[in-house]
C-alpha cells in the first residue's frame, strides 16, 4: 500500500457515520474508562479519608479556575476549526486549531508554573493520599492535552492545504473530550476541600 | 468495482517489517504469540517437574528454587494470557478474517494496524529483557497483588515487577488500537447487501471481544499507572499505612479479569461455530439467540468480578450479591452450547481435524463451566479458594478457549493463510495426543485441590500438614501427562512447517464454506478481491433445497446458485 | 475529502459566554464557604457544563442515536465499579469493626529472605 492510499475499507459507510469520527467516539469511550477509573478510585478514597481535606485546602483555586477558562476557550476555537473546515476553508480552520494548541500550551504552561510553587512548599507526588491522586489525575489530564495538541498541529498543518478536512472535526471532539474531564478534574481537586 | 492497488514490489524489510496488509500483520501476531507459546509452555514443563518429582534437578534448566518457582507461575500465566491467547484469537485472526470476511480490501485503518503489532512486539520485548535483569522476571503471581507487587523488598523482583507491569500496560495500549480498528471495519466497511445478521459469527464475537476489552480495562489502566508509582516513586495507593487499601488494587485488576476471560472466550466460541456449520454443513442453530446470548453474557460480566475476591475480606453482602450474578451468568453460556449441539443434531458431520477440535472444545469447556458453580457460590468458595481445584476449573476453561480453539482455527483457515493442506493424518495424531493427555493433567488435579492443595507453593516439603503423601501419585501423574501433552504438539509444529512447502496445493475452497474468504484465492491476494463482493444472504446457507451444491456462498446471487454445479 | 456538514452550527460564542458565566458561579460559591452551597455549585454546575459542551460542540445529540448511548453505557460501568468497590474502599468502621491502618510500618525482609536466584 503507497503512503497516503486508502483502502476502500476506510472509504465505506455502513452506519452512515464517516470512519475518521467514527473511530474517534470509539476513542472516546474507552478514554471515559481510563478516566472514569481513576477519577472513582479518587472519589472513594476521597470519601473515606476526610483528613485529606487539610491537603485539598493548599490547591491553587485561581490557577485551576484560570485554567478552566482557558481549555474552554480553546475548546470554543475548535468547534469554530469544525465551522470552518464545513464552510471548506481549510486555511481559516488552520489558524483556529493552532489557536487552540496555544491554550493547551497556555494550560501547560500555568500547570507548569503551579506545580512548582506547590513543589517549593514541599506537595510531591509522594506527600500524601491526596497529592498522589491530584498529581497523578492531574498528570494523566496534561499528557492527554499535550498529545492532543501534537495531533492538532498536525492536522492543522495538513488542512492548511485543504487536505483531509474531515479530521478537523474529530480531533476537536477529542479536545473536547479532554475539556470536560478537567471540567469534574477542577471541582474534584481545587473546590470540593 | 474493482481495485487496482498500484505499487511496486516491496522490498523484503518492507514487506515483513513495515507491511500495512492486515493478512501479514495478521501473521506477525500468530508466530509472535506461537513463539510466546513455546516459552509459556516450556515454563509449566519446569514448574510440573517440580510439583511432581519435588526438589530434584530439572532436565532443561536446574533446580526450582522458591523464588524461581514464583517467577515461573507468574510468568507462565502471564504469557499464556496477554501474549498468547489474545494476541493468536483476537489479533491474528481477528487481522485475517475480518476484512475478508466482510468483504473489504483491508483494515479501515492500516497504518494505526501496523501500529498496534509494534506496540505489541515492544510489550512482549519488555517482558523479555524482564527475565535478564537482577533478580529475574517478576514473582508475585500475574494478579500483581499489592503490597507484594509494589514493594521490591518483599518480592525481591523489583525490576522485573516494573518491567512486568510496563509489558502489561503496553500490551493493552495495543490491543485498545487494534480492538478499536477491528470494530471500525466491521461497523463500517462491510459489502454491500451485508447485514448485521448476514456478519460471521466469528467476526462478531472478536469485534464484541474488543468492545468487551475497551470498556473493562480503562479502571486496570489507572490501577496500573497508580501500582507503577507506587513501585517507582513511594507513593502509598495501595499501602494502608498511608491511607491506600491494597482491595482496591484487586478490585480494579477483577474489574477488567472478569471480563477479560470473556474477552478470550468469545473469539473461541465464534471459531467454534464457523468450524462446526461447516463440517455440519448445516446452519447454526438460532443465530442471533447466539447474539443475543452474547450481548447478555458481555454485559453481565461486568457485574460478576468479585467472585474472585469472596475471601479477601470484602464485604459479606457484595459476595452475596456476586455469588447471584456469577451464578446467572452460567445460564447464557450454557444456552450457547445448547445451540452448538442443536447446530450439530441432524447436520451431515464430516470428522475431519477442525471438527475434531471443534467437538473438543464443546465437551471440554463444558467441564470447566459446571466446575466453575463450586467456585462461583461463595459458600464452597470459602474452601476451594486458592486450591487446585481452582487451577483445574481455569485450565478447563482457558485451554478450550486458548489452545483447542485455536487449533481448531489454524487447521480450519490453515489452507486459507498459506495455500496447503495440512496433512489429516498428523492433524489427528495430533488431536488425540493433546487432547487425551490434558484431561490425565487435570483430572488428578480437581482431586488433590478438593484434599486440599494449595496453589503457587512451590513444594510441600516444608509444611507438614499441607504435604499429603499420598497424593503425591497424583501430582507425578499429572506431570508425566503434560509430558506428552508438550511432546504431541512437535507433531503439529511439524506439520505446520512442512506442509507450507510440501503440503497439498489448495484452492480458493477446500472445505466447501459459504463466507467470504473461500471466495478468494488461497492465500488471498493484496488487496483481497479482484472485484469487491456484494452480499445476497447470511453466511450459513447450508442444506438448501434447490441449489446444485449443499451451499450458498454470500456472494452468489440467487439467479446464478441453481447453475452452479458439485466442485 | 470534503466533509459533508451534518451539524447545523449554533451561535459557539454565546455558548462560550454561557459556560464562562457557569465558571464564575461555581468559584464564587466556592468563596461562601457553605458546604452544601460550594459542593452544589461545584458539580451541579461541572454537569451542566459538560452537557452544553457534549451538545453544543460535540454535536452528540444529531449523532446516530447509539453513540451517545455507548457513551452513556461506559459511564454506567464506571457506576457499576463504584458501587462494587465503594462498601471496601470507603468506609473505614462498622458494626463491630475499625480499619486502623498499622501504626508501625511492615518488618523489613532483608534479612530473613531467601536470595532470589
């Protein structure tokens, strides 16, 4: 098989949902497994040792909420890359899906710089029950946001050209997947003390 | 329509290192996990000697030390599960059938395919370098228990409980991407005219083997991630002194274990049936009853997980609760092999090696399913737990699905995959010298577990009230059984390699079968179908009054099925 | 291959807006410091705007019937976990019983242990 060629496997529609977004939900539901999982483990363990509030209380609620603020802004940069990409302007959906990457490097970013003052005043991964899940559920989140930004740049640079269009769209349905985990993940760690 | 796919011949690391043709992906998870198999099954000769003639020098690799022996069992089920049965039922002939099957010209996405098996061929290396490194390969059982698993001063396997837990994770990356892909392709790429009840069964069940896989191991995912710092990094996920709970680890592991064994099972079952419409030439008996069955026994194995935790110190009233759904979900399994026996009662049988496998396979399984009701009523549980009557029920169960099925697969699609025929003769010495000698294993077995054996002890020498002499004739029997049992299977790898280059030529139909794959050259082309197929009925018109042949391919239109003469 | 729209494409800004005010409501009712009020605010309104965003800009609602169903299914095993794990988990006394995590921590095995060869 030439780079580039599709089968006609990849071609076909027997559900009538196109095979990019179709495997896209399929993704999807098996990321709200690995989460799900994780974040229930939290919940339980959350429950049942009230002490942790005294951790919970040291979270950074403006940078979670600031944070917040920014993934649904990317978010709203990539259903506009969707608006774009059906109105076959690839260049225009470019821009907005490197607009949205620059959020979840601005999230990155923030992410980076709140962890460090929570390093200086001695919270590590091995500090306690609550920093273990808060590091470990938060960690899983970034590394999904930055692989997601990757793909996106990737894509973006391929409908610059007005190629393979139709992935605009699934990738933001990944994005914004990863947007309403960190929706639960901001209550969950920087609110519910 | 047909397809013209225009590319130049493939070099050689092209073709067998960097191919997307799902047929020799398809083939890079079958030696893979063959190769595997050897290994895993080299183990259980090691750790059998040992059980049967105890403390005595092992032809082949020594003596088995305590720690020696844990890393074997670890090993041994690990492989035998993740990097042999899922990988040759699910990927290898997943990979081959589906697009055949359906009628495509490959997987919808070939490249995430090739992907997959290198995520895959990664995870196994993994696990392999884990028996190089200090200390040797993981010891604390393939559960991976906590606080066993996750301090290294405990299991004295620090590395290889790392490496161990990096290969599993790996693997289930892969089979995430494969699974996806395979259900993809089957939801999306099917012929024209194919139906959802015109779909093999064979094809269904892998595909809701995925969907199975996808949704149970999300939680163990997160277990792991947590269980891999609880290793590495001193977190306490798992440790009750820093306010962790080692059940939760069991909890998230039996979440996905439950299913997982109807993650191996279905593609089994889906086998099964093919080979036995078949060499019935007859319909399945009630087609979508199996679907249906199948669709209640998917979701009921997520509510069942517990039975494996009765005395673990969970709570009383969830092992009720579990000991009840457990208990349901015999009902569904058993109305399957009803079906299979009413496909059977008045079908024309042909005893050739497929079916014999196939056969097997219903008498066998069913065997391990009734042992299992001990098992699954938490009240005998109390007793059997951890004895080696659990080790018989699960190899009852796991060497049907893992070993009878596959057999009964590789010799159904052999000519299929490779352009011969396996020799009969061979196939059937085969049969019996594999089938005979696993019932003496396991047999002597249920008896030494009922008395009392304890599993994953590595000798009885040292504690006086487990030692039961007089059993031990038992053990030594079953030993010498798994002897030939191994020896038997050199007949097949035999014959596996030398028919591919003296075996009969066969052509594009050998076994007379209406689905798409026999419509195609042996072995198919790249590409698959010169013209793509459409579909004019389900896949198992056998019997049919009025046709020239007992069978109605899938792609024959009605028209043209009364010419068609005897092959 | 150009994508066939199949969403007709709403007003994503004013959605925007919308789940930027939900985000103030929920960090000012954090500020009240009433238990109730902060948790409801908090995850009343972390559903809500998951709704809107799954609606809005995922479109799941003009998607085939079965996807937001197998979405739903997956959040239904996640239930099914919880309730299996949260009676072992969670609570830590009972009727008769305390899990009192051991105040030492386990004897070391360094030197007791056989050497794993």
């Amino acid at each position: 098989m030439s780079a580039g060629a599709k089968p006609i496997a990849n071609t076909r529609s027997g559900t009538g949902i196109p095979t990019a977004r179709l495997i896209t939900w399929w993704v999807i539901a098996s990321e709200i497994v690995i989460f799900g999982g994780l974040l229930a483990s939290y919940v339980m363990h959350r429950i049942g040792h009230p002490e942790w509030a005294e951790s919970a209380s040291h979270t950074n609620t403006w940078a979670g909420a600031f944070n917040t603020f920014v993934l649904l802004t990317s978010s709203l940069c990539a259903v506009l890359a969707h608006k774009a990409a059906d109105a076959h302007d690839g260049p225009r959906a470019a821009r907005l899906l490197r607009l949205t990457a620059l959020g979840g490097l601005i999230f990155l970013t923030v992410k980076g710089f709140e962890w460090a003052a929570d390093f200086r005043e001695g919270f590590v991964l091995s500090s306690g029950g609550f920093w273990s899940f808060y590091y470990t559920l938060a960690g899983l989140h970034g590394l999904h946001v930055l692989a997601g930004m990757i793909i996106m740049l990737i894509i973006a640079s391929e409908a610059a050209k007005n190629q393979e269009m139709q992935r605009v769209e699934c990738i933001g349905l990944y994005w914004h997947f990863v947007d309403i985990v960190w929706i639960f993940l901001f209550p969950l760690l920087y609110i519910a003390r | 329509m047909s397809t013209e796919v225009q590319h130049a011949e493939p070099g050689i690391f092209q073709k067998y290192f960097l191919s997307t043709d799902h047929k020799m992906i398809a083939m890079q998870y079958l030696f893979t996990g063959m190769a595997m198999a050897l290994i895993g099954g080299f183990f259980a000769y090691v750790f059998r000697m040992q059980l049967g003639f105890p403390n005595q020098h092992v032809p082949g690799y020594g003596l088995v030390t305590p720690g020696k022996y844990n890393a074997l069992v670890t090993m041994h089920g690990s492989i035998m599960i993740f990097w042999v049965a899922m990988p040759v039922l699910i990927a290898a002939f997943g990979n081959f059938l589906i697009p055949l099957m359906v009628g495509c010209d490959d997987m919808a996405f070939p490249r995430i395919n090739r992907l997959s098996y290198q995520i895959f061929l990664l995870s196994a290396l993994v696990l392999l370098a884990s028996f190089l490194v200090k200390g040797g390969p993981f010891g604390g059982a393939w559960t991976g228990y906590p606080p066993l698993s996750a301090v290294g001063a405990y299991n004295l396997t620090p590395i290889g409980a790392t490496l161990w837990l990096l290969a599993v994770a790996l693997e289930f990356i892969a089979f995430l991407l494969g699974g996806i892909n395979f259900t993809v392709t089957t939801m999306n790429s099917r012929a024209p005219g194919m139906k959802m009840y015109d779909i093999p069964l064979v094809v269904w069940m892998i595909v809701l083997a995925s969907v199975i896989f996808m949704c149970s191991v999300g939680p163990l995912i997160a277990g792991a991630v947590m269980l891999l710092f609880d290793q590495t990094m001193s977190t306490g996920f798992y440790d009750p002194t820093r306010g962790g709970d080692p059940l939760l680890w069991q909890h998230l592991f039996w979440f996905f274990g439950h299913p997982e064994v109807y993650v191996v099972l279905l593609p089994a079952l889906g086998i099964v049936a093919e080979v036995v419409a078949v060499f019935a030439r007859k319909k399945i008996f009630g087609y979508k009853t199996v679907l249906y069955t199948t669709w209640s026994v998917g979701f009921l194995s997520f509510v069942v997980w517990a039975h494996h935790q009765f005395v673990a110190g969970i709570d009383p009233r969830m092992a009720n609760i579990f000991s009840i759904t457990t208990l349901l979900i015999s009902v569904p399994i058993t109305e399957m092999v009803f079906l299979y026996i009413a496909t059977l009662y008045g079908g024309s049988i042909h005893l050739d090696t497929p079916m014999l496998w196939g056969l097997a396979f219903i008498g066998e399984f069913m065997i391990g399913g009734v042992t299992g009701i001990f098992l699954g009523s938490s009240g005998t549980d109390i007793y059997l737990h951890d004895s080696y009557f659990v080790i018989a029920h699960f190899h009852y169960t796991f060497v049907p699905i893992a070993i009878i099925a596959v057999y009964a697969g590789l010799t159904f699609w052999y000519p299929k995959m490779f352009g011969r025929m396996l020799n009969e003769t061979l196939g059937k010495i085969h049969f019996w010298g594999t089938v005979i000698p696993f019932n003496v294993i396991f047999i002597p077995l249920f008896i030494t577990g009922t008395a009392g054996d304890q599993r994953r002890v590595y000798s009885y020498a040292q504690f006086a009230e487990q030692s039961r002499p007089a059993l031990q004739h038992l053990r030594t029997t079953s030993t010498i059984a798994l002897l030939f049992m191994l020896a038997f299977q050199f007949v097949f790898i035999f014959n596996f390699f030398w028919s591919l280059r003296r075996g009969k030529r066969a052509d594009a139909n050998p076994w007379r079968s209406s689905t798409l794959e026999w419509t195609v050259p042996s072995p198919p082309p790249h590409g698959n179908f010169a013209e793509l197929p459409i579909v004019y009925r389900g896949p198992y018109e056998y019997g049919l009054p009025g046709c020239a042949e007992d069978f109605a391919p899938q792609n024959v239109p009605d028209a043209a099925l009364a010419g068609r003469s005897r092959a | 291959m150009t994508t066939e729209a199949h969403v007709q494409h709403p007003n994503y800004v004013k959605i925007w807006a919308i789940l930027v005010v939900l985000l103030v409501v929920s960090v000012l009712g954090s500020m009240t410091h009433i238990r109730d009020a902060v948790l409801i605010a908090a995850f009343g309104v972390a559903v809500i705007k998951a709704y809107l965003v799954a609606k809005n800009f995922m479109h799941v609602n003009v998607e085939k019937r079965w996807v937001p169903y197998l979405l739903v299914v997956c959040l239904l095993f996640i239930a099914i976990l919880l309730a299996g794990v949260a009676p072992d988990v969670m609570k830590n006394s009972g009727e008769n019983w305390n899990k009192n995590p051991s105040s030492q921590s386990a004897p070391s095995v360094a030197g007791a242990a056989t050497k794993n060869e």
